[in-house]
C-alpha cells in the first residue's frame, strides 16, 4: 500500500513518521516524489490541480482538515480537476471541535462581559461600573451545525445562553433551538446578540454574510467567523461596525491571508483580528484518524467523512 503526501508548506517528515509509526504497512511519499507513480490514497492539504486532476490509481482523497473548499475549488479553473469517482474524505474532528469551541466561547464572554469596553476604560483611566447584559436576553446563533458547529452549539448551552443553530437540512442538537433552510434563516437570525459562523463555503453559502443578512441581528450585535473568509462581504462587514449594527467583531479567517497590511480591518479597533488559528490541525490525532479509515476502506467497511461533491461538504 502506497500513501502520497501533499502539505504546501513542504514540512513532510513529521507526517512521513506519524504514519510510518499509525500505518506501518503503508509505504509513504510525497507528491513532488513520487508524480506519476501509482499510489492508493493521497493525504493532501490544498493540493496543486496537477496532483489530481485525471488520476485513475487512487482509492481516496483525504484531506487534512474539516473543510474541503481548497479541494472543491479547484473545479473553478477546470471542471474535471478531481478524480472520477474517487472519495474526497474530510477529517471529522481530529481535536478541531475542542479548539474551535474554546475561541468562539472566549470570544463570546469577552463581549457578554464587556471587557473591549472595560479594557477602553482602563486606556482612559475611567473607573466607571457598565451595566451587565442579561443572559436570557443574549441569544447565541450558529450558523452550520456540523461535527464542529455542534460542539460550538453545546457549549455556548452550557453556559445558559439561549442557543440557536442553523443548517441547510434540519439538525438535532441537544439544548439548541433548530432552524433549516432558507426559508427559516430570517426567523434564526432575528435578535440574535451574537452570530457564530461555521459553514463550509460552498457556491450557496460565499458572501452570505452581507449588509442584509447582518441587518437581521439585534442592534450593537457581534459576530465571529471562524469558516472560511469569502463568507463575508467585507465592506459590509465594516460599515455595519462603524455605523453601528454590530458592536465588533471577531474573525480569524479572511479572504486573502496573510491579511494585507493596508486592509482596513487592521485599523478598526472593534475588529479583532487572529491568524486562522482558531483550531489548528493536531498532527496525531489526524494521522491516527486517516489510518483507521484506511484501514477501514481496505476491509471494505464504510467509513464516516465522505463528502458528497454536488453539496460542497
């Protein structure tokens, strides 16, 4: 058995010994290596188009991480970039759902409690008392409910906030008011005190957080992005914080990265800024992950993380 690495910041050995120690009987080469030799799977993050595109050896695609838009989105430049009838494979958590819930719930206490204001104060030398929000006022919405946008849901729960989740097709998630589809986004969206998004980015879902969409919330809102930076208009994003429709915001994706140095963001203090390290990809967990499912595929048992193409995710 043959693994085929591809990671593009050219770091292969620790994952080179990971799986030579998860899946000792696969034998592991990078892409650049190994180009037109036959191999069963490819492990890849954000793969070159030449690396996939009329392939006919591989058994399955996996990726390196939850969201597969840097796999899918090589269809823009030609539409038979992926491998016919191959599986394109994400990771399910991997220990990103822990992560990601531990920023989003920071960045929703440092506003429930008002510490950007306070730390304002402190600037200012004020020593001044700021009126609390109400937690049963302070509606919590996340929008995607998947294997990360549940455990964000459950958590921010758990903390007493009146949770709401939004997803295309209909979820069930212990304390979370559900809504599904279109039709029900309104309704999801209105009053909310904080928006959460964790979409995957498809053709649907790219710049759906709009002027609009962010007019729905309640007044002096906030939002954080942890999906994919081309879900948000960006110039709707800062008018809606200078003129007051959000209170600020937390992102830590955007739609060039690194962020350009003469972004405006850089200069709106309501703005915080981190660089997409909101759940960071764990080598181990990851390795010990792709080995089971591949284990898995050559017994020929299902495996969960097959994405449907014609969805995005």
């Amino acid at each position: 058995m043959k693994l085929q690495l591809y990671v593009p910041d050219g770091r292969y050995a620790p994952w080179i010994e990971g799986f030579a120690e998860a899946l000792p009987e696969a034998q592991c080469v990078t892409w650049e290596e190994s180009q037109g030799q036959p191999v069963d799977y490819a492990v890849v993050w954000r793969p070159p188009l030449a690396m996939l595109k009329g392939r006919t050896d591989l058994r399955a695609v996996f990726n390196l991480g939850a969201g597969v838009d840097g796999i899918l989105r090589l269809r823009d430049d030609d539409p038979q970039a992926l491998p016919a009838g191959v599986p394109i494979v994400r990771l399910d958590d991997a220990g990103m759902a822990a992560q990601m819930a531990e920023y989003v719930t920071a960045a929703v206490l440092r506003y429930f409690r008002r510490l950007d204001d306070y730390a304002g104060q402190q600037q200012a030398g004020t020593w001044k008392f700021l009126k609390p929000y109400r937690r049963g006022d302070f509606t919590i919405g996340v929008m995607g409910v998947g294997t990360l946008g549940s455990h964000i849901a459950r958590t921010l729960a758990s903390f007493g906030f009146p949770v709401r989740g939004w997803s295309r097709s209909p979820k069930d998630v212990e304390g979370v008011q559900g809504y599904a589809g279109a039709q029900r986004q309104d309704a999801f969206l209105d009053g909310l005190r904080v928006l959460v998004n964790v979409l995957p980015l498809t053709d649907e879902t790219e710049n759906i957080i709009d002027a609009r969409l962010l007019g729905k919330l309640a007044k002096g809102a906030y939002l954080i992005n942890v999906a994919r930076g081309p879900h948000v208009v960006e110039q709707d994003l800062l008018e809606a914080v200078q003129q007051g429709q959000l209170a600020g915001a937390t992102l830590d994706v955007f739609r060039t990265e690194p962020l350009p140095a003469e972004h405006a963001f850089w200069r709106e203090p309501r703005i915080t800024i981190t660089p997409h390290i909101s759940a960071l990809t764990l080598r181990e967990d990851s390795i010990a992950q792709i080995a089971g499912k591949i284990r898995a595929l050559q017994q020929g048992q299902p495996i969960a993380g097959v994405v449907d193409i014609a969805r995005g995710y």
